[in-house]
C-alpha cells in the first residue's frame, strides 16, 4: 500500500439507525491505519449523551473518539464539529466546535438555524481534517432517506456529494425487511445522490452466508450497485457503543454467584461507557437499576453521570429509588457517584442561571456533606490522577457543569498533581468528577476489595481495547471486498 497516495473519504450511511454505521467506521479506520495510511474519522453532527473531551477541553462525540482510537490518532474537534446532547424530551445543548453554543428544542434547532452556517462550519472542519489526514473515514446519521429532512441535512448526502466521498449503504438485516429498506432508500434518493453510492454492506448477517446468495444477485439487480460485503453478526468483539439505545441490551437483574454492582438507570444517563471493563470481569454481574428491588439486590450501587443532574434527582426520588440507595447506604453497602451522580449524593443541588431548566434547588440523596451549584461554565478536560493514598496514576476525563463544596475538604483524588476532585466519605462511600475512572483496574480492585469480594483483576484496558479493533479489522477484511473499497477511493 502506498502511505503517500492520496484518497476520496470513504463514508457510510444507513437505511436507519442502529444499523452499525459507528462500528464499521472503526473497522475501517483500523484497516486503513494497517495498510500504513493516516486515517481520521469524521461525522458533522452526532446526537449523544455520550461525549468526550479532546487534548484542548473541546467536547465531541464518544463515538469519534473511539474512531479516532482505532485510526491511531488523538481526537480532535474537527472530528464531531456539531454534537447535539439531549437535555430532555424535546430539547437539546447545542454543542458546535467543541463549546456549548445554544439550547434549543429539536423545531428550533431544525427550523430556526441557519442551516448552510452549520453545514459551512462542519465542511471548514473537513478541510482542516484534509490537509493532515488521509483517508477520511465519514459517518453519517440515522436514515439517509428521511425526505422531509433532506433541506436540513448537514450529516447524510450532502456531505458525500460535497466531498466527493465513495459512499456506501448499510442494511441490518438482522431487523429484517433488508429488501424493502434498502431497495426503498436507492429509490428515493436524487440522481446525484444515487451516484454517490458504490456499494452495499449488509451488517449483523446470521447464518450461513453462502444460503443468501441469490438474495444478495436480486438485491444488486435492484438497485444497480453491488454487494461489497456481507458482515456476520458478532458477540466476541467488544467496542464502546456510541448510543443510550444500547442500555436496552444490558443486564437488568441480579445473578447469584456473582458481585453485583447496580447502575442507578437514570432517565437523562450520560457517559455510560463508564462501565464497559466492570462489564468484562466474569466475576462480576454489572447490571442496571430500575427499580428499588433491584437497589435492594445489589452489593455495590454506582450512581452514573447526567445531563440534567436535577430532573434526575427528583426522578429519582419520585420512583423511590433515593430512599432505596440511603436504605442501602445505612446497611453498609458501597455507594459510589460519578459526576452528575456525584452531585446527587450531596445535601442540595443548585441552579440559580436555570441552566438546567427553571427548578433553582432541590435536595440531594445527603450522603456525603457537599453542596452543588450548577454553572454556566463547562469543565472539559482529559485528565491523570491519583487516587486517596493510592500513588499509582490513572486516567480519565472530566465532562461538567457545576461546582460541588464541601464546609470541610475531604478529596478523593488529586487531578494533574494539582486540583483537588471529589469527595471521601469513606471506603465504601464517595464521588467524584471524573469519568472512565473504572478504567482503572486499581480502582477496580479497591472497591471490590471493600466490598468483600476476594477477586482481582490484571485487565489492561488500553491493551483490551487494540486488540478489539484488530479484530474488528480481521472480520471485515475477510468479509468485504478491500480491493473494490479501494478502488472507489481513488482520485482521478
């Protein structure tokens, strides 16, 4: 492979959401990074509550960050130029560049925004991306063929047709109806649109793939491009998930013969990939919490982080469940709070900017003596730490709104041997800022140390990770046509 030859981006699209686009964009960064070029991914407007902060406290997409990852390269804004983060039902923070911009309701957003001054400033970003990198490896965002959208669209067709990009259409066929849904969105898309697309991956295939032969001749017939590659469905290979969607595929309830640690489930639950290693420690059935039964069950609770740390707060206490994590609390058990958790295990909660909405104060679980007032200021930063007496170093971020005092300090961590984080009640009971801080397996260790549990674990998470993109490559390379692939990406 020449490292100097120069690539159209390479974009994929899909006849829906959840139809693995995030993934496959990996994949296909850690191929590129193999063959000795210099890809990064790019997305121009990402809806999650999962972000990250980039080396320069800029906010992006989790999603971009874990591609970035797996193309070799620090994240970086230019990356995810518009994230959309949900704040409640119908409304969102409007994230552009890396910094909170607006908050707007989605009818707003979609039809009060300049349009063409968002789809500027994401194509300003691309190009920032072209002058280092090389493949781009686009993603765009839910369906492609959503026609009443299409004058609003910075993320799907727009972007391939303006960047010239080897587009290719994703299918679930594992939700069936892959015919109609494919067939229907080449029918429905313009000419020039049309064009664009050089082939068709179909993704989550079960069984064996050689029966859907014929399938795959009909379906080029069809839509006059072909089938580059069919993708086995898999449960062995393990990547961060972009989405809150896929909190309908956790465990839910406790397992004997297990260390079970409860997620407190949280209507508006931010940066749930917190809890991606606890999830890999067969000792440990990580599951999440819906109920005051399922509080009652676990040996550890964690409380994760929110978006709307007081909405969740009163959430919470409506449904029972606060009275449930003091109950659990008060017997002894391990309570632990990440970020807006964090913040709800203090004695109150404050909003005087209304940040969050017009409730200006509520009372927290009062677990830990701290009080928390939400700011207008946002706190976005990687950061490396060290943890009570523990002198090793770990890793995490830190994504927040808000200030949380206590009348006497008592921090948990140590942030860049210089800022003061969180708060120690004790062993079994404290929170703190920073995210991924389970990556850690000496946090790890420690709690469930204090919980009783003689298990250890040697998991190098880092190391873990590499080794999923890898073979996420390795599947894709032996499923798809690499040399097709390529051959759309030349320039002319």
């Amino acid at each position: 492979m020449n490292s100097n030859k120069k690539y159209h981006p390479i974009m994929f699209v899909g006849t829906g959401s959840d139809v693995g686009k995030s993934v496959i964009n990996a994949g296909f960064g850690r191929i590129f990074k193999q063959d000795g070029l210099k890809p990064a991914p790019f997305k121009a407007q990402n809806m999650s509550l999962n972000s990250y902060p980039t080396t320069n406290g800029l906010e992006i997409g989790r999603a971009q960050a874990v591609q970035a990852e797996a193309c070799g390269v620090d994240c970086r804004v230019e990356m995810n130029p518009v994230l959309l983060k949900p704040t409640g039902y119908m409304n969102s923070q409007i994230v552009l560049n890396g910094k909170p911009w607006a908050n707007k309701s989605a009818k707003e957003y979609f039809n009060g925004t300049d349009r063409d001054f968002l789809f500027a400033e994401c194509m300003n970003a691309f190009s920032r991306l072209e002058e280092e990198f090389n493949p781009i490896v686009v993603e765009g965002a839910g369906s492609i063929s959503e026609v009443n959208l299409w004058e609003k669209d910075i993320t799907n067709m727009r972007v391939a047709v303006e960047k010239k990009a080897a587009t290719y259409l994703i299918a679930d066929i594992d939700k069936g109806g892959v015919f109609g849904s494919v067939y229907g969105t080449m029918l429905l898309l313009p000419e020039i649109e049309q064009k664009q697309i050089k082939g068709i991956i179909i993704n989550k295939f079960r069984g064996d793939i050689s029966l859907f032969e014929d399938g795959a001749k009909k379906l080029e017939e069809l839509c006059g491009v072909p089938i580059v590659g069919i993708i086995p469905h898999f449960r062995d290979i393990y990547i961060d998930d972009e989405d809150s969607v896929v909190v309908d595929k956790k465990q839910f309830k406790s397992l004997e013969g297990k260390t079970n640690i409860a997620v407190v489930l949280l209507r508006h639950m931010s940066n749930f990939t917190d809890f991606n290693v606890l999830e890999r420690i067969p000792e440990v059935n990580l599951f999440y919490a819906a109920t005051p039964d399922d509080i009652d069950q676990a040996d550890i609770v964690i409380l994760p982080g929110s978006k709307n740390t007081i909405s969740d707060t009163l959430f919470l206490q409506r449904q029972g469940m606060a009275a449930a994590i003091n109950k659990a609390h008060e017997q002894g058990k391990a309570v632990y709070g990440i970020c807006g958790g964090f913040q709800m295990m203090g004695k109150w909660i404050s909003d005087p900017g209304h940040v969050e909405g017009n409730i200006e104060r509520v009372p927290g679980l009062g677990i830990l003596p701290v009080e928390t007032t939400i700011t207008e200021e946002k706190v976005t930063e990687q950061c490396t730490f060290t943890f009570k007496d523990n002198q090793s170093i770990g890793k995490g971020y830190e994504i927040h709104m808000g200030e949380t005092l206590a009348e006497i300090p008592s921090p948990l961590c140590l942030i860049d041997d210089r800022k003061e984080d969180g708060y120690f009640l004790n062993s079994k009971t404290w929170g703190t800022y920073i995210h991924g801080i389970f990556d850690n397996k000496e946090i790890i260790n420690l709690i469930l140390k204090e919980s009783g549990q003689n298990v250890i674990t040697e998991m190098d998470f880092q190391q873990f990770k590499e080794q999923q993109y890898d073979k996420l490559a390795d599947l894709i390379r032996e499923n798809v046509d690499m040399d097709y692939i390529y051959k759309t990406m030349e320039i002319d």
